[in-house]
C-alpha cells in the first residue's frame, strides 16, 4: 500500500474488518433467528450419546449461530489489530499467485460455472448456498489483510465491481433456485410457483408502498455509501503523464481485456455493435414459446447456456479479470500479487501467415501486387492510383495472407450452412433462412472470443490474418 | 374544535388537488391511482406475484429512481462545476474541500456506478424470466437503447472532474473510434478511401474526431461530454424511458406464466 507504513495499514484494515465481521455475525444471526421463527428448523445430524435418555441434535439454527459467533470472535481479533492472525496463510497465497494466470482464471471460471450449472439441483439448496455465500464473505475478509489486494479492491472505483459481484451471486441463486423448483413442478404436471400466486390485488397500497419503501431503503443506502468511501479525485488531468496501466472505465474492462487477442477495430468497434446488435435480436430469434414469465431452465435451455456463456463467462469474467487483475502493461497479476510496473512478460506471439510461409514451407512472406510494377497494364495513372491499394489489399488478403483468409471465410462462410444441416437442423426448419443465418453468425461471432483465446494459449497465435498495413488484423 | 387534518382536507385548495377522498376504502383505492398523474403510471390492480420481490427483484423500479437520483443530485452539481479546463478540476476539488453539499457528487457517482449494475440486473432477471418474449420483444429493444444510453450517461460522465483517471479513461475509451473500420484513421479500409490520393479519413476526420471534437481529450471533448451528459443523453433517456413504461402497460404489465 503506497504512502502507508504497515502500522498504519494495519489500522486501516483493522477499522474496515471490525465492524465487517460483525455485519457477518448478525447476518447469520438473523438467518438463525429467521430459520427457528419460521419454523424451518432441522436436526442435521446427531451428538453421539444422548444427555437424560435424549439425542442431543445438531439443527441448522445451531450452526448458523456458530457460524455467527466465528464471526464475531474473527471480528474482536481483526478488529483489535491483530490481522495477521485473521488472514491467509503466506503460502497459500503465494500458491494462488503463482498458479493463477490468464489461462487459469479463464479456464478456472467456466469449469466452476460448468460445475454449478450441471450440479445445480445440489447448490441451490438454501443450505448449500447459504454456506458458499458465508465463504465468499469470508474468503474477501481473510484477504483484505494482504496490502497489494486491499489496493486494488477498495480502490474506489473498483468497489462496485465487488458488489456485483456478490449481487450476481445471491440472484443468479435466486433465479436458479427458484428455476429448479419450476422445473420439478412442471415435470411433475403442476403449474410454476408464479401461477400460484394469481389473484389480482390493488396497486395501492401494496405496491405502491413497495416502492416508497424500496425509495428510502435505497436513499439510505446511497447516503451511507457516499459518507462511507469518498469519491476518488486524482490529480489534475496531464496530458504527458500517462498512467500504467491506463484503464476505461469498469463496465468497458471486458472490451479493453479483449483487446489482448483482437485489434481495436474488433474489439471496440465490431464486437461491441455485434453485441448489441445480438441484444437486441435475442427475441426475434428465440422462437421457443415456453418459459414466458416465469424462471425456468429445463424448457429453454438452448437460450439459457448462450445467454449465461455470454453474460457471465464472457462479459463479467472478464471485466473482473481486466479490472482486478491486470496490472501495469497490462499484465496479469495474482490478486495478492504487487503490481511492479517492470514485471516482463515475455511475447512471442506469431502470425498464421508466418507459421505456414516461413516456419511450415520454409519461404519468405509474399508480398503485395502493386501496379508500378506492372508497367505493362495500361491504365491512366489516375485510375492506377485509385486502384492501387484496393490491389495492395486483395493480393495480400488473398496471397500472404491465404490461409487465414480461407479459415475466416469457411468459419463464418461455410460453417453455417453445415450447422443448419447438422446439429442445428430443427432450428434451420423452424427459423428460416434468413433468421438462422443471423443466428448462426451471432453465435460464431460470440464463440470467436473463446477460440482465439484457445489459440493464443496453445500455439501463441497473434493474428489469422495480419494485414498490418492496412490495418486489418483478425 | 375541528381537526386540523380535516380542515386541510375539507378546504378548496386540498380538493382542487385531490378530487377523492383519502384512499382507504376500495373505492378510493381504485380511483387514486386513475387521478394522480404519477401513480397512472400504474395499472390499478396487478396479479400478487407480479409485486412479488423474488420474482421482479425490483431492479426496474431501482434503476428508474437511481436515475432520478442521478437528475436531482446532478442539477445540483451543476450549479458548483464550470466545464472547462481551467476550472472543471478546482470545481470538484472544492465540491471535495469546501461545500457543504459536496456529498452530491459522492451520491451522484456511487448512484452511476449502482445504475450500471442495476441495469444490468434487471436486464438479467428479464431474460431469466423470458419476459422479452412475445408480445413484449419492442420492449426489450427499446431497453437495449436504454442500456447504451445509461453507458454513454456513465462514461460521458466519467471525464466531468478532468483528474488523470478520467482523461486517461476516456482517452483508452475514444481510441478504440480511431480503428473503426472505413470511419477511423486507423480502421481497416481506411487506405481505400482516398480522392485524388489525398485520405480522406485522416485523425481532424474520423470517428474518433467527431466523438471527441478534437485530436486529443481536451478542452472541446469537456465541453462537448458536459453537454451529452447533461441535456442530449438525458433527453434521450427520458423519451426512451416514457416509451418503455407505457409499453410495459400496454404490452399487458409485468409478465407472468399464462
């Protein structure tokens, strides 16, 4: 932590923690509390031996509460100074250093979002996510300690990463939770709990107090948050201090994170109108009739596994990883990891074009056609000058640049139709032409992040394409 | 001696405003919600799991207030901020030091950073709930602008205090124009367009140009973002949100399982 002495840190974190664990404490507490009140108490397992001739069992109300009192005891230790007692071990954080890198983030976050999607019946037992969400506090609580993390987390601006992070965790339980149930009523010939609750009621006041209660709790809340964290004031803006790294705004690290496999013009032009352009069709092509206001997964599950694949593993995995994650020259940094601006990373990134010419048949790269060296076209020098580098253009996208240019065109050009014979056949029958198409080229747009990704890891591709003099890198 | 509260009510000035009686009664319920200019946003009776939180996660509803958070808290922030070099950054420094009411300008960017999040949220919860599908699939275009729109809101915003984190943000953010393909001086298809060897697209031209009315992030992008941020993209907003919330209502309300 620049500018503070590790004294000072310590008092820092030691004031945050302190009444952080104890807002744990009491969130537990008033679950336990919920749990007994509302009837919903149950013997997990029981004591061996028995007190007066009676089993003595362990409920849930139980345990929460002990949860709740580890809380409370992490947050008289934490909160009286002591945070080296309240963090993580040394060596596993190192661990995690050392073995996180873009790959395995990247890799990492699918498996896990793989493994709670097909186990999804498991995790959203409130129980379950109950325990996982306690983890989740816990594991940010025991990692405050480590200064190079509180740095980059408590950075002002990078705090509302962190709270949707847990918002996206607490309602994508909720949707699932709400959504495995439906799909075990409807399996089961009922109607989804939303059917049940079908009477119509009066706006006001119901609803109408619903909101001027949802107004002040807001209110509060925003009035507490400016009090608690001052907004961040740099210094005044130079034009020749550059910052490192030098970032967009949160909500743009996924596109800036994207600018490590595609050029600019892909990543912040074209990908992004694709994305929005796909937002904005999603209704137009999902032709399924079912799951219409109500949460499900089984009955819509084709649109469900792009949707997430799109939202949480593209778009939010990585404005987290280009947000907490890159340092300095845009490197990856462990997330107890100092950010040292002269951490070298070595890149030897290589073009499909140079793998074929020159390393697979051993020539060097063909140049571009250009008209001065064909004299003997006879063209106004007018024309020849409009022309030339529509030529310079072509004969490299299509000579140096060959096998590149054949992979594009077969993805985006050769792949659908095979889609629509294959895989997609019921699809291509029920859309039509023109709607599969856009599908089919939406998908594959989508999916090019991901392969390129696979490419860059495992064979240091740069570009399929690397037109640099024009610009033009793919 | 009569109640004051009844006096109030019984006057001519209470009735010119309120044309019912208080709504206590079925009646009255019914018919304030048809009088009141605000509450007609509303329909007058609504299935039970339609206000119900586990189902609508009220992220609609936040992401509207936030917005007028935003509107209040940023007339405010007006009076105490002039968009130009020389003064943009000591404005905020004072909002910072010296006015009493500089905690606007917390509210105002927590209240940003919490719309983004709640727009994203809500949009979440309307695919989750496939509430996009028909008859209400306009509407979910209409609030994919409304997306873009709260975006441009937050990064037009982001460059206002003109400290190093909002040039150097908004600089990273703009570049990305210069490779717009055809329209950015460094876009592929750039070379093609040419009129008697002279570019044509060049970087006093392009995209990039237009987003920021200069070269570089400087005096002309603070004045031309301070007024998308404060009148075009509000303005734009406002319309878009008018259409969404009538479209909610006449698209057949909230959505629910037939």
């Amino acid at each position: 932590m620049h500018g503070l002495s590790e004294l000072q840190f310590q008092d820092l974190v030691s004031s945050f923690l302190g009444p952080y664990y104890i807002a744990l404490a009491l969130m537990n507490g008033l679950a336990a509390l919920y749990l007994w009140r509302s009837g919903q108490t149950k013997a997990w397992f029981n004591l061996p031996g028995s007190i007066g001739g009676k089993r003595v069992a362990i409920t849930n109300v139980v345990v929460w509460l002990l949860v709740a009192m580890v809380f409370a005891v992490l947050a008289a230790i934490a909160g009286s100074g002591n945070t080296s007692i309240a963090s993580l071990p040394e060596w596993l954080r190192e661990a995690i250093n050392n073995s996180t890198g873009p790959v395995v983030y990247s890799v990492g976050s699918s498996a896990v979002l793989i493994i709670l999607y097909l186990f999804r019946g498991f995790f959203v037992r409130p129980a379950i996510a109950w325990a996982i969400w306690n983890l989740m506090w816990l594991f940010l609580g025991l990692s405050m300690t480590d200064p190079d993390f509180y740095d980059i987390v408590a950075k002002p601006d990078n705090v509302p990463i962190v709270m949707l992070v847990f918002l996206l965790a607490f309602f994508t339980w909720l949707a699932t939770y709400r959504a495995v149930i439906n799909d075990e009523r409807i399996a089961n010939g009922e109607p989804p709990l939303e059917k049940l609750d079908d009477e119509k009621i009066l706006v006001w006041p119901d609803l109408v107090y619903t909101e001027l209660i949802c107004m002040i709790a807001l209110t509060a809340f925003l009035i507490f948050w400016a009090i608690a964290l001052p907004a961040p004031l740099e210094e005044a803006a130079s034009s020749v201090k550059t910052p490192n790294p030098s970032k967009a705004p949160w909500y743009f690290l996924g596109l800036q994170e994207m600018l490590v496999y595609y050029d600019p013009w892909m990543a912040g032009v074209v990908l992004p109108s694709m994305i929005v352009a796909g937002l904005m069709a999603i209704p137009y092509l999902d032709f399924n009739k079912k799951g219409n206001g109500y949460y499900t997964i089984k009955e819509r599950q084709f649109s469900y596994i792009v949707f997430q694949f799109g939202f949480l593993e593209m778009w939010i995995t990585l404005i987290v990883l280009g947000t907490l994650l890159r340092g300095p020259n845009w490197n990856f940094f462990g997330p107890y990891e100092h950010w040292d601006a002269h951490k070298v990373e070595a890149l030897n990134n290589v073009n499909l074009s140079e793998y074929v010419w020159q390393r697979g048949l051993n020539m060097s790269l063909p140049g571009a056609l250009s008209f001065s060296d064909m004299p003997w076209i006879p063209l106004p020098a007018w024309l020849t000058a409009f022309l030339n580098p529509f030529l310079q253009f072509f004969s490299l996208l299509f000579g140096r640049e060959l096998p590149g240019t054949l992979l594009v065109l077969g993805y985006f050009i050769a792949l659908p139709p095979v889609m629509a014979l294959t895989v997609f056949r019921g699809f291509y029958q029920r859309m039509g032409f023109i709607r599969f198409m856009i599908m089919a080229n939406l998908l594959l747009f989508m999916a090019s992040l991901p392969i390129k990704m696979v490419l860059r890891w495992v064979f240091q591709l740069k570009y399929l394409i690397a037109i640099p003099e024009f610009f033009f890198n793919f | 001696m009569p109640d004051l509260g009844e006096t109030i009510r019984e006057s001519q000035i209470w009735k010119s405003i309120f044309r019912h009686p208080m709504p206590v009664d079925r009646r009255n319920r019914i018919v304030v919600m048809l009088t009141n200019f605000f509450l007609h946003l509303h329909p007058v009776s609504i299935k039970k799991q339609g206000i119900a939180l586990s189902y609508t996660w009220c992220m609609g509803g936040v992401t509207f207030f936030l917005f007028l958070v935003e509107t209040v808290t940023g007339v405010l922030l007006m009076f105490y901020y002039r968009p130009t070099v020389e003064w943009a950054y000591t404005d905020i420094q004072m909002l910072r030091d010296v006015h009493s009411l500089g905690i606007l300008r917390e509210i105002h960017r927590w209240g940003a950073h919490a719309m983004v999040i709640t727009v994203w949220l809500h949009m979440y919860r309307v695919f989750l709930t496939g509430s996009y599908k028909p008859p209400r699939e306009f509407n979910w275009v209409v609030g994919v602008f409304l997306l873009l729109l709260t975006l441009l809101l937050s990064f037009t915003g982001y460059l206002l205090p003109w400290d190093q984190l909002a040039v150097w943000a908004i600089t990273v953010g703009s570049n990305m124009a210069r490779a717009t393909p055809f329209l950015g001086h460094e876009g592929p298809g750039q070379q093609l367009l040419t009129l008697g060897g002279v570019d044509m697209i060049t970087n006093a031209s392009d995209a990039r140009f237009a987003l920021l009315g200069a070269r570089e992030v400087g005096e002309e992008t603070l004045n031309r973002f301070y007024i998308l941020h404060c009148i075009a993209i509000p303005l734009g907003v406002a319309l878009l949100l008018a259409i969404h919330f009538w479209r909610v209502r006449k698209d057949g309300g909230i959505s629910g399982p037939l």
